[in-house]
C-alpha cells in the first residue's frame, strides 16, 4: 500500500534528480495530497497557479513592516504571516504540476503562467519592502555611520529602489529563468523531448503567428512573453544551442544522440543540479526571510546581485564549457 502510494506520488515528479533536498522530503509530499483534494474537486491546474499568485502577492502587505527591531512582536508576527504565506503560495504552486501530470491537464498557458509566478509575488513584495526601508533604515544608518537625515535618506532609498529594481528584474529574473532551462535540459536528456519542457522560442514564435489575433488577445499577449522568455534562455547558453545544432545536423534529431554523449551530458548535468536548486525558491527566498526577520531586508538584494549572481555565472560558464568540448568532439 504505502509503495503504491509512493509511487504514485513519483509520477507526479518531474524527476527526483531535478528536486532539492527541502521539495523533495517537505514541500512535494504537501503539495501531492493537495493535488490529490483539488483533483476530488475537479479544480484546474491553472486556477491553482492563479491562487498562489494571489496570496504570494497578498505577504507584500505583512513583509511591508518592521520585524522585531522596529515593532517588536507585533511585527515579527506580521512578518512571520508574511512567511508562512509565501511558503503556501510555493506548495500551490508546486501543486499545479502536480495536478497536472496526475490530472493530464497539461497546457502551455500553464507552463506560461507558472514561469510568472515567482514575479507577481516578488514584483509587490519587493515594492513593499522600498516602503519598508524608507521607513526603517536605522539599523542601515547605524552600520554605515550615516546621518539619519531626510536628504540621507532620500538619497539611500533611491539606492534601494535601483538595486531592487535590479535585483529583480535582472537578477533575480535572470537567475530563475537560467535555473529552470537547466532542469529542462536535464529532463531532456533522461526524458526525451516529449516528457521535457525545453521550449524554443521558433516554435512559440510560430504558435503566435498562427493564432488569430481576434478573440486571442490576452493569449497572445502571453505568448509574446513567453517568446522573449524563451529567447533569453538561448541567448544564455550559446553553446548548448550550437550543440543542439550539431546534434540535429549529424543524427536527424537531437534526441538521437548516441547513449554515450547523453550520459556524459547527464554527468555534467548532475553535478550542477545541487547548486543550481539554489537558485530557485527554497534557498533563495529562505535568505530573504532571514533578512526580514532580522530586519535587513534591503540587504537580500545585494545577496541576490552579488552572491546569486556570481552561482549563476558559475553553473552557466561549466555547462556552456562541457557543450562546447562535446560539440567539438562530434562535429
């Protein structure tokens, strides 16, 4: 019975390799017996994502207050709310897929949506948190030995609000969008093309020229996004883009590529796995609870610039440097 339940449970994974330690023990197990009371319910995949978007979105409120520092218990508690919202928000949205592969109601908007998920929480969240240091900066001030003058503090919000803006967009944004093409390509290569989603932006491209405009405006505005988020991806990883073409160009297709090649892509693969779990929400978003509680908040983003970004480099230039050594021994 409990292997029955186990491997059931497995199969709405996209693989075990592609999970950190936290997903895989804490957070999938949640997320599967939630799946398991939506699909009861006959509650789409996609109106799950919706809901963690909303109460994702709705934690900026809490995170918008001092934690214990500023306003002692009653803004660890709000800050706390704000946490354990957040953390629903990620078990929702894990439970999407989850819904999905058990439900077979997979959808490319779901696949669009999901990849937005993490900006409408993080896009309010992180204004709140501009809001935030505006208001509480004296630890910042204390640290630095900066006056806690109104000029001052103009001048090191408007700091925040472009390190921020940074942050997310760039970092942050870059960061994810780099880790989840990684596990694509992961899946992949022990999957094969049908159970992967390594999406290319010619063939989005061409799903948006071939839907009518009329009556497909919200879609199409989806699928334009979803191009340029693709795109982003390519232009990352040139040289797994090169190999692809070689791979196509010498077997027909890439996904007939000898079984020597696949393992040792698959070696490569497996080493950065660990690392790049780092870059998506259980580790990141564990550092920016640390930071808030502690009411340092402002400080996640030069984490998230420095730190993240420097990882992210890092699993990119080993990946990118393995593609091009296998590229130059095939072609």
């Amino acid at each position: 019975m409990f292997q029955e339940l186990k491997n059931k449970y497995l199969a709405t994974l996209k693989s075990t390799e592609t999970e950190d330690w936290l997903d895989y023990r804490v957070v999938r197990p949640f997320s599967y017996l939630w799946a398991l009371g939506f699909a009861k319910l006959d509650i789409h995949p996609n109106t799950v994502t919706i809901i963690s978007m909303i109460i994702g979105a709705i934690s900026c409120f809490f995170f918008a207050h001092g934690s214990f520092y500023y306003e002692g218990w009653n803004g660890l508690w709000l800050n706390i709310i704000g946490v354990l919202l957040l953390c629903v928000a990620d078990i929702l949205d894990c439970t999407d897929g989850q819904l999905a592969r058990m439900t077979g109601k997979k959808s490319r908007l779901g696949r669009i949506l999901d990849g937005m998920s993490g900006f409408v929480w993080f896009i309010p969240i992180y204004y709140a948190i501009m809001y935030r240091f505006y208001c509480y900066h004296t630890l910042e001030f204390g640290f630095l030995g900066i006056p806690d003058t109104e000029q001052n503090v103009l001048i090191a919000t408007a700091i925040v609000v472009v390190l921020a803006h940074y942050s997310g967009f760039v970092g942050m944004g870059g960061q994810q969008r780099v880790a989840d093409y990684y596990i694509q390509i992961h899946l992949f290569m022990t999957k094969g093309e049908k159970d992967s989603e390594l999406d290319n932006s010619e063939q989005q491209k061409k799903a948006y020229d071939e839907t009518p405009t009329e009556g497909n405006r919200l879609w199409k505005f989806f699928l334009k996004g979803y191009i340029d988020y693709t795109r982003k991806q390519e232009k990352t990883t040139p040289e797994f883009q090169k190999l692809l073409a070689t791979l196509r160009e010498k077997y027909g297709n890439a996904g007939n590529m000898p079984d020597d090649i696949r393992q040792e892509l698959l070696r490569e693969s497996r080493r950065i796995m660990p690392w790049n779990a780092m870059l998506t929400f259980n580790f990141r978003t564990g550092m920016f609870f640390l930071f808030c509680l502690i009411d340092l908040p402002a400080c996640n983003f030069l984490f998230e610039i420095i730190c993240l970004g420097l990882l992210t480099l890092c699993i990119n230039r080993h990946h990118e440097a393995c593609c091009k050594r296998i590229s130059n021994e095939i072609a």
